[in-house]
C-alpha cells in the first residue's frame, strides 16, 4: 500500500465517525496493516506528565505503557512537540527498547488547540525506514486526530 493510500484510508476512518476511541484504533490498524515497513503502531495519550498508551497494534505489548514526558524518543518528541525520527534504535540512547526486531522507529507529535496531547509511535524491523514521505503523511493524520485524543488528557 502506498502512502497515498493510507492517506485515504485514514480519511475514510474519520468520515465513518464513530467515538474518539474508535477513530483511533481504527487509524492505529490501518498503519500497522497498510505500511508493510510498520511494524509496531500504537497511540501514546498525554496524561499529566506522562504518555500513556492507547490503541496499539502489532505482533504483542509493550511494557512501555506509561512514559514520562522527556524520556525516551517518545518522552523527546511530547517534550518539543518535533517528530523524532531514528534510524538506528541501537545507536540512540534515548531508545527505550521495547522488541529486540525493532531498527527504526518514528514518532510524531499529535496536536490539539495548539498543545501535544498525544503522539504516533511506530517501530519498524528494518533499519532506517522512515523517509520524508512517512514524516509527512504520518504528520498530517496526527493533525487530523487530535481532536479525538482529548478524553486522554487530563484537566486541570
């Protein structure tokens, strides 16, 4: 499947309507089944100080289920609000190992009235899999689900 496909693919997610946490697994499956290179996809929510994992899908669970915000690519990426893209997980120190296959992986910031109130976390098996196409794409569908990510931030 192409990008473009995806794409598509995601805006039929959003067009069908359904509850924030439907739209959200569905956008979650459609990554994980539609990108051959993905090869974990799950939807990090920001809880106070911390990201706490929603919707995911791949071939099992991360213990990752709650971050704090800084630590880690994932922590990184909430902290600065910038996609984090790293092409060698065994090379970067941030790199919260999470699968022993996993080479690369890519996260990306979802927003919602100006704030991070979530982000994409994808996991890849070959190394240096993201391109500039996967940034892209994967930074437009993270805009287009923000305002479903609301119910996983917490109120002050």
């Amino acid at each position: 499947m192409t990008l473009t496909g995806l794409q598509e693919g995601v805006d039929r997610i959003l067009e069908g309507g359904g509850s924030d946490e439907e739209i959200l697994q569905g956008v979650v499956e459609a990554l994980e089944q539609l990108v051959e290179h993905y090869s974990w996809v799950g939807i990090y929510l920001v809880d106070g100080d911390d990201l706490v994992l929603g919707p995911w899908r791949g071939p099992q669970a991360t213990e990752h289920v709650r971050i704090p915000i800084g630590q880690g690519v994932c922590g990184a990426a909430a902290a600065s609000g910038e996609t984090e893209v790293v092409d060698d997980v065994n090379a970067d120190p941030r790199y919260l190992a999470c699968f022993p296959s996993t080479r690369s992986e890519i996260v990306v910031p979802i927003f919602d009235e100006g704030r991070v109130v979530g982000e994409i976390d994808i996991d890849s098996d070959r190394a240096a899999a993201f391109g500039e196409n996967d940034r892209a794409v994967l930074e437009r569908i993270a805009l287009q689900i923000g305002p479903h990510c609301r119910f996983g931030v917490a109120t002050d």
